[in-house]
C-alpha cells in the first residue's frame, strides 16, 4: 500500500505493536510438519479408539494387495475408509458400492496427505431394509445370468442310492434328515459338515458343494440344508460364491434353508426348494410302504390282466380251429386235387407231345435232302457258265467295234483335222472363236490356233 496514505503519527502508533508480536512470537516453540501431523494423528486416536459410524460406501476399491479403500458418506459429509487385508477376510459382508452399512472401527489420520480416515475392523448392513435391498439387487444380477432359468434345472432321481448332506453335524437338522431318511426307504448318507453361518461359512459350503462333485463316486443327490433364523443368520447362503457353486453342481440338488416361509436365493437355484428339512428328506426318497403297496396292487392287476390274455387267446385260437377244420379232411382235399392236377397235367403233355411230332412230320416231307440241293444248283451253274461263254464275244466285241468307229467319227467331225489341211482358228482374248467379221475391232489381238496346239498372238491391224 503507498506510504502516502499513512501520516506520521500513525506510523509512530504502529512500531510498538509490531514489535509486541514479534516478541510474541518468539516465546513459541517451532514445531516440523512431521511434529505436528504425528500430534494431531495421536490426539485424533485418543479421542476416536472406537467408533461406529453409519453411511454409503462409495468407491469401493479392493487393490491387489487384498486391502479395501473406500469412502462413507452421507448427504452432508464424506470421511476416507480403510480395511486391511486381514479384516477384510473377516468381513461379514461383502463390500460393494452403494450399502448403507454401519462400520465400527478408529479413527486415524493419513500425515502423507493430511487428511483422517476410518479404519475399519467389522461392517455391518445398517437395517434390514438395506440387506433386502441388497439381496433384490444380487438376486436381479444373477437372474440376468441365467441362473434362475427352468430349463438348467434337473431331475431328481426316483431311488438314489447316495444322498449328499451340507449341514452342520451337531443339531437337529442332519438328524431329523437321517431319521426320516431311514424310515421312509434307507439309503447311503454321506455328511460334509460345514458351519451355515458366522464369517467364512460361505466359503465352507461352496467348498462342500464342489467337495461333493469332485468325489470319484459322488452322491446321485445332494440336500443343502439348515434350520430357521432371521435374515442375518440366513445371509450365507444368499452369498454369491454359494449361489453359483450349486448352478455349476452336475449333481442335483435340493434346498431346505430355514422354514417354509423363509427364502434365499440358493432356493432359486436349487434344482428343487424344500419347505423344512424334513420335507427334503420326503421329496428325496419315496415312501418304502407305499411302494410295498404300490408293487403288491401292481402285482395283482398284472395277474388278472395275464390270466384274461390267456383266456382271450385261447378263445381265439378254439375259434380259429373250428374255422380250419379237421386236418386229416384238409389233407384229403388236397391230395384229390394234387391227383386231379396229374391227371390234367399227364393230358395236356400228351396232346403237346402229340401235335410237335405232327409238326415235325409235316415239316420233314417239304425239306429235301442237301446232297440233292447241292446237285441241282451245281446244274444251274453250268448251265449258266455256258450261257456267259457264249455272251461273252457278244458282250465285249461289239462295244469294241462300235467305239473304234465312233472314234474315226470324231476324228473326222474335229477342227483339228481342218487345221491339219492349213486352216486356223482366229479367237480373242477370252479365248473365245471369232466367228463373225464383224467382231474385229482396231488394234485388237487375237490368237491364231494352227495344227498342234501352236498358238501366235496377231494385231488385228496385222491381218
């Protein structure tokens, strides 16, 4: 600010207040940044050992080193997050964006970027509310999937002969299963304990469930099952890696989680849903007195039915013989007609045999015999041979004669003779004869023919 703006006086007022400050500040002790980010992380840890704090998770980060980074907020405030690899394992649920939890931790400060965090040690959905709303949301993801579908369920079998059991080992549950097992039709039981709730129970029966299909001689079903409780101590099997190791499972499997009114997404899975355990032990085996009964009724019908077959059969076959008649008559029958047809048979032989030697008579009076055939046109040939000799001089002399005089003929009527006496013959150009004065013309050539085919051009002026 310019000088000019201040007058005298009031930079004489002004000199010991500056120097009051500057004492002032020399009384303090200097403290580093490190110092006093370390102090304000302790002071901040004294303070918040333990606190439990409700908001959204929001960029939810797990890194590669297995700890979890994220923020919590809520519609005035947003506060860092953090959760060490070790708890994350032990995390009750799984972390993901958008969960309105509850997370009970300390609070701590991070000096490298002077901001304070929430170290986190447990979490917990905040209402049942937010758990429902969760589950609707998994439940939506893996219906998107394809996991739900009809189609990919598949049949029980009618009488297994091993039946798979995921269940704790203590309690009522495997019992009530293995009694009413054995009292409807006994089987193979084969347990995998596991725990159906707590941290980790999750993975321990997605471990059971593929434990079981890995098995040489796996069970030819498999009962999933656990008593009643609320929706927290159901949660486990709601968790994905649960849902999918039953969709992947080549065994089929029955649900029977909680009571009837009770539902988790395995039993959407699940290729069919139990109300109680105990009614997944009735829907596994049939009912071995009622397949008693069912054999013995069947047994019963199968009789009667055997013994009207029979009876209907042999009326049948009493019918067909009567229609047959007595076999002795149908031979009889038949040989009279074998010997009516050898009869009929010997006849028409006969009279064929009868008429072919007719035939061959008649045919043998018109041939004659070849030596007299060879005579007679030996005959014809002399008598021929003669003839041709006689014609012959007729036939070759007197052409012979008639083309020597039609030869002189020739000679005598031929121009040539004429040019032999001294004549020529005058023709043009063309090689045509100049029979007309009248065709000459000035200075026109012409060929003049004398005796043996001595040609001699000529002007016509020549001539």
């Amino acid at each position: 600010m310019p000088d000019d703006l201040f007058s005298s006086a009031d930079k004489r007022n002004a000199a010991p207040q500056v120097q009051k400050q500057n004492a002032q500040r020399s009384n303090a002790p200097e403290m580093s940044v490190s110092d006093l980010a370390l102090s304000l992380k302790r002071t901040i840890e004294d303070s918040f050992g333990r606190v439990r704090v409700r908001g959204e998770l929001s960029r939810v980060k797990i890194h590669t080193s297995g700890h979890m980074y994220s923020d919590l907020k809520d519609e005035n405030a947003v506060i860092n997050a953090v959760c060490w690899r070790g708890q994350v394992a032990k995390l009750s649920i799984r972390p993901e964006e958008g969960l309105d939890v509850i997370c009970t931790g300390r609070l701590t400060t991070y000096p490298a970027r002077s901001n304070y965090q929430l170290m986190i040690e447990s979490m917990e959905l905040a209402g049942e509310g937010a758990l429902l709303k969760m589950l609707e949301e998994r439940k939506r993801k893996l219906a998107a999937e394809g996991l739900f579908a009809p189609e990919r369920k598949k049949p029980l079998p009618y009488l297994p002969k091993t039946i798979g059991v995921v269940t704790p080992e203590t309690g009522a549950v495997f019992q009530d299963i293995l009694h009413r097992i054995r009292d409807r039709f006994p089987c193979h039981i084969m347990l995998w304990p596991v725990a159906v709730q707590g941290v980790g129970a999750e993975n321990k029966i997605a471990a059971a469930i593929r434990g079981f299909n890995m098995m040489e001689n796996k069970p030819d079903l498999m009962i999933v099952a656990r008593g009643g409780g609320s929706l927290e101590d159901l949660m486990a099997f709601n968790e994905e890696i649960v849902v999918r190791a039953v969709a992947e499972s080549t065994i089929p499997v029955i649900s029977a989680v909680g009571h009837e009114t009770d539902t988790t997404l395995i039993d959407y899975v699940a290729d069919k849903r139990a109300p109680t355990p105990t009614g997944a032990a009735e829907i596994a085996v049939p009912e071995r007195l009622s397949l008693l009964a069912q054999v013995e009724d069947d047994g019963v019908r199968l009789h009667k039915s055997v013994r009207r077959l029979v009876v209907e059969a042999k009326q049948r076959l009493e019918t067909r013989v009567a229609q047959l008649g007595h076999p002795a008559q149908l031979l009889d029958t038949q040989t009279q007609k074998m010997d009516h047809l050898s009869d009929t048979l010997a006849r028409v032989f006969g009279t064929f045999i009868s008429n072919a030697n007719t035939k061959l008579i008649a045919l043998s009076s018109s041939i004659r015999h070849p030596r007299d055939l060879v005579s007679e046109k030996g005959r014809t040939l002399s008598t021929l041979s003669e003839r041709l000799v006689f014609q012959r001089d007729k036939i070759c002399d007197a052409p012979q004669k008639n083309l020597g005089h039609m030869g002189r003929m020739l000679d005598t009527l031929s121009f040539k003779a004429t040019l032999e006496r001294g004549f020529v013959v005058v023709r043009d150009s063309d090689n045509k004869p100049i029979t007309d004065p009248a065709q000459r013309k000035k200075d026109m050539t012409v060929n003049l023919e004398y005796k043996d085919n001595i040609t001699v051009p000529v002007q016509v002026g020549e001539c």
